[in-house]
C-alpha cells in the first residue's frame, strides 16, 4: 500500500467521525434558517422570487465567506498545538503576548465573553434543533401539534440522563447518522431544484447586491436570520483537536458544503412554486409517504448535533477549570483513551435546567429563533478578532497583511453581531443574561484567588529561613514523606506551619508540591515535573499540566524518578490547605460582593482531593481563616 493510500485510509474514519461531531450544529440549520428570513417578526420579507434569489445568494456567499475561506482557509490554521477553540486561542495569544500586560487583559476578557456565550449557546442549540425537528409531527398530522413540546422535553431529559456515559460507546454510529443525514438534504435539495432549476441563477453574487440596494434597512434586519446558516461554524475550530484540520477540511468539501447548498436551493425552488410552504419550509420538500422516516432521521440528526455542543461546551469548562476561571469541579473521564470526553455533572445539570426552561418558555422554533445567534455571533466576532492577532503575533504577518485578511470577515462578524443585537428584545436577552452572569462568576474567581494568593504571600514565612531555623531548634522528625499542596511556589504552606505548631512534628521527607498550568493543551512529559531539594529533607516539587490534562498526582509521582525521593503511597500522606474566606471591611482588594461571591464559590468548590485523584486514606486537611 502506497503512503498516499495510507492515509487515505486513515483519512476516511477520521471524516466520518467529524462529520457526526464537528458538524452536527451547521447540518441541522436547514431545518429552520431559510424559513425564519421569511417569518414575519422584526422583519416581514414578502415570499417573491426576487427576494427568494436575493436570500438564497446571500446564503450561498456567506457559506463560502464565512465558513469556507474564514473558518476552513484561516482560523483551523490558528491552532493551539493542534487544539481550537475559544480558550485555546486565548490561551495562544496570551501566550504570544508576554510583557504586553494591556494586551493580555484585553485578551483574556475576549476569551472570557466568548467562552460564557459558548455555554449559553450549548444550553439554546439543544432547544431549538430538538423542537425544530419534532414539529415535523404537525406536517404529518396537526392533531399531534399538542404533543411536541413534551416529545421535545422526554427527548431531552433523555439527552442529558445519558452524558454521564459519555460518546465513546454510541459516537460510532453519529458519522454515519449524519453522513445519511447530509445525502438525503442534498437528494432533497435535488429533486426540488431540477422541477424550479431556474433557482440556480442565484450563485451569481449580483442577486445579493441587488436585494441589499433594493430593500435596505429590511435587509440588515433579515442578516440575523441569514446567520443562523452558519451557527455551528466555530465547532469546526472548537473540535479540530479531536480530528485534526485535514478530515474536517475535506468533510466540509466532499459532502457537507455540497449537502446544504443543495438542500437550500432545494427550499428557495419549493418557495418559488409554493409560497404558502414557508411554515413548515424543510419537512415540505418531501412527499408525504416520507415524512414520518424524515422527522425520525431528523430528530437522530438534532440530537447528535446538541451531543456535540454539549460534549464541546463540558470540554471547554474543565479548560476554564484548569486555567484557573472557574473553582474545582467534579470532573470524570468517560474514556481512558481520548482526554476530551469528560462529564461534568454540576455543569450538565445546569445546561438541562436552562435548555428544559427555554422550550416551556419559547414553546416553538420560530420563537425560539429570536433568542438565537445572540451568543454564536458575539463568539465568532471575538474569534475574528483573535484572528488579527495570530496573523501579527504567531505567523508573523506584517500589520498591513494582517488587516487586509481581518477587515472583510470583520465586516461580515460585526453585521451579523449587531443584526442579532436587534434580537434582544424578543428573546436574546436570555443567552446574554446567562452570559453576563457566567462572565461575573468567571472574572470574580480568578481575581477572588488571586487576592487570596497575595494575601497568602504577604503572609508567608521565606522558606530559606525556616529550613536555617531547622538546625537550630530541630523538631522531632517522623517516619514517612508529607506532601504539602500550595499553590505558592515561594514560601512555606500554612499548613506546614500549622501542623507543626499542633502536632510539634515533622516528617522525615517533606515535599512542597505546586500544580501549575501551562497555556497549551499539553505538556511533555520531559517537562512536566521541576524537583529542587531544599535542605533538612524538604523539597519543592512543581508538576504542570496542558488545560486539556486532567491532574491525577498519584500517578505522576509514580513515574518520578529523582535521587533522594521515592513515592510510596503507603508512606505518603497529603496534607492540604483548607481556607475559610472571611469578608473583611475597609479592605479594596475587591468590590465587597465581589468578595463575598468569592468566598461562596470558594466554600462550594470541589475538594482538592477528588479533584487531584488523591487517595482519600492519606489525605489530611488543616483548616485556616484568611481575610481578603
């Protein structure tokens, strides 16, 4: 076999793969984006067939400007070590962007909007794909027209019951679901094209041109509901780490791309034929006889796609936990062989609390559709803007090259983020809600620790001191290795200090052990673990992780292999600092509420322990108060 066939061969599995996960989102928007540039709402756009060109070329234009030559030429080059999305790329630019402290502010807070609209986005798509596919049982029969929210709700509450299993043991059968799913949009799209293919005179991009100029103020009303096209595109950056930039690439051509465009100009054709279609556009491009085995492919295609946004978002919030933006959370590994399946339950719980509320509250896609796109386009805009900065600062571009490649796609982002600002009235002040709260919580957590750690600092006794001190009044030394966890790497731990002062013993071995996290997805394991010895038996240790590794300590002092120390678990024990935060007055480090926000997201944080994977029979906990 030649090495081109190679990895060919290679190649297939990893498309139908990407095809069940990357783009799960984008392949259900033709089950409602052409029907909502028509609803009448904030916009009411008359069902002719100059308007149905001019939509229909402004989709096809905005499918290769933005997803083709933005996200697949450009942005899947902008990789973090072979990793995407929205954290990763902040982490990339902070990166790049050492001694610039005004630059690497201005990063994180775009890293941190993006990644709280992400998250509003994984509770809205669920929602609206799920709804927008059972609502094909009031074509079939409008007496089951009462029936679709609770279908819509079981069908969901399943969803979600089901994370905690992970992907792993069904994720082969959603590349070929979808494979399917995209053949039939283009045999649709097909059979409705050749009876109108008159339709096709809307590739020409002047169709576009003449239906701004003609209609003006409606047409940049009608972009918000032209960008639910491309809602979906930021999860092919987001998921290139699981399949590489290649298999996505090639999915997007060989049969995504051609999929929807077919299926899109198979519903403006349908339009042109039949205006009175628009209610339920999509389902209407079958005969009768197939819409049954439609609804039922379609609903298998939704819930794939809200699969893929929920694993992305549970994938980006333990990132957040890691890079320090969010407290401990549980976090399980849903299988040994891929570290980007993970479950959280706190965070799945919350997601199908929001998704459940919004399809009671919205009832129906259409309404639904205006609290859509809110989210996706203020992440994509970020995105774009990121991109400038990868272009000057990691490819090395000149700043004239680099905005001539950023101002046309800003152009695009920045009409579709203000077309869909017009939205919050009717229902996308939901998803910026949500947005600006998990912004908060984000943004006090890490300030929140960081003025804990510089109170700890203030407060911390030098280390070279304490081990002098040793020779002179030496304490009585024990049996055994204790391992103290600070997240100072100066210093001694207060829980040191404590447990000496309480119990008047030390340990023969003692380790000062720091678990840091880098800004890349993953760490050598050369360059994982930095070991000093200190003097009097004590040393400090430092063990750094990607923001895609999950911590499990045990196993990494296992591997150590250093002179003077030697982990033996049942030596071992671990001592971990518990901080009790108290609210102090007068001080300015924070706002008070922040403070006291802090202190509750403090309390309730996931025991270090667990989170570590630290054995619970040796582990030791030493309690302290600490003003901020």
């Amino acid at each position: 076999m030649t090495e081109r066939a190679a990895s060919a061969g290679r190649s297939w599995p990893l498309m139908l793969g990407a095809l069940g996960v990357v783009f799960g989102d984008i392949g259900t928007s033709p089950l409602y984006a052409l029907r909502e540039c028509f609803n009448a709402g904030h916009h009411a756009l008359a069902v002719v067939p100059e308007n149905i060109l001019g939509i229909l070329s402004v989709i096809f234009w905005i499918l290769l400007l933005v997803i083709t030559i933005e996200y697949v030429s450009f942005i899947l080059r902008a990789d973090n070590n072979g990793e995407g999305g929205i954290l990763a790329l902040m982490a990339l630019v902070v990166r790049k962007a050492q001694g610039r402290e005004h630059l690497r502010s201005y990063f994180v807070f775009l890293g941190l909007v993006g990644a709280s609209l992400l998250f509003a986005d994984a509770m809205i798509t669920p929602a609206i794909s799920v709804l927008s596919a059972v609502e094909g049982l009031k074509v079939q029969t409008p007496a089951l027209g009462p029936y679709v929210v609770p279908v819509a709700i079981s069908i969901l509450i399943v969803l979600y019951a089901v994370q905690r299993f992970g992907t792993a043991r069904i994720g082969a059968i959603f590349g070929p679901v979808m494979l399917v799913w995209f053949v039939m949009l283009g045999l649709t799209g097909i059979a409705s094209i050749v009876q109108t293919p008159g339709v096709l005179v809307a590739v020409n991009p002047l169709y576009a041109f003449k239906f701004f100029v003609h209609h003006g103020w409606l047409s940049f009303l009608v972009m918000g509901s032209v960008f639910l096209v491309v809602t979906g595109g930021e999860a092919l950056y987001a998921d290139m780490g699981h399949f590489g930039r290649p298999p996505i690439r090639n999915a997007w051509f060989a049969v995504v791309l051609p999929g929807l465009a077919l299926n899109y100009f198979g519903q403006g054709a349908l339009l042109i034929r039949d205006p009175s279609t628009v209610e339920h556009l999509f389902f209407a491009t079958v005969p009768q006889s197939w819409l049954l085995p439609l609804v039922l492919l379609a609903t298998a295609a939704t819930v794939i796609a809200s699969q893929a946004v929920i694993s992305g978002a549970f994938s980006v919030a333990s990132s957040a936990v890691q890079l320090g933006y969010i407290p401990r959370l549980d976090i399980q590994q849903t299988a040994s062989d891929a570290v980007g399946q993970v479950y959280l339950p706190a965070v799945n719980w919350i997601f199908m609390s929001g998704t459940l509320g919004l399809v009671l509250w919205f009832e129906n896609s259409s309404r639904l559709a205006a609290a859509y796109g809110v989210a996706v386009a203020t992440t994509m805009l970020a995105t774009t803007l990121f991109l400038y900065f990868v272009a000057r600062n990691v490819w090395g571009w000149s700043r004239g090259r680099a905005v001539v490649l950023a101002i046309p796609f800003l152009c695009i982002d920045s009409t579709f983020f203000t077309s869909n600002l017009l939205k919050i009235p009717a229902g996308g002040w939901l998803p910026v809600l949500f947005a600006v709260g998990l912004y908060t919580l984000m943004d006090t957590w890490k300030k929140g620790r960081q003025a804990l750690n510089d109170t700890l600092t203030e407060e911390n006794l030098d280390l070279a001191l304490f081990v002098d001190s040793l020779i002179y009044e030496a304490p009585v030394r024990v049996a055994g290795t204790a391992i103290f966890l600070t997240g100072q790497k100066a210093g001694v731990p207060r829980a040191l200090l404590h447990n000496m002062k309480h119990n008047r013993v030390l340990h023969q071995h003692v380790v000062l052990l720091t678990v840091d996290t880098a800004r890349v997805p993953h760490v050598p394991g050369a360059d994982r673990v930095r070991f000093q010895a200190v003097g009097q038996g004590i040393s400090r240790m430092t063990i750094t992780y990607g923001f895609l590794e999950r911590p499990n300590l045990p196993r990494e002092l296992r591997r150590l292999h250093v002179p003077d120390f030697t982990y033996d678990e049942m030596e071992a024990t671990f001592f971990l600092g518990r901080e009790t935060v108290l609210v102090a007055r007068g001080r300015r480090t924070l706002a008070r509420w922040r403070r006291i926000l802090f202190a509750f997201m403090l309390r309730n944080a996931s025991s270090a322990a667990r989170y570590f994977h630290l054995p619970a029979n040796r582990v030791v906990e030493i309690g302290a108060q600490i003003e901020i």
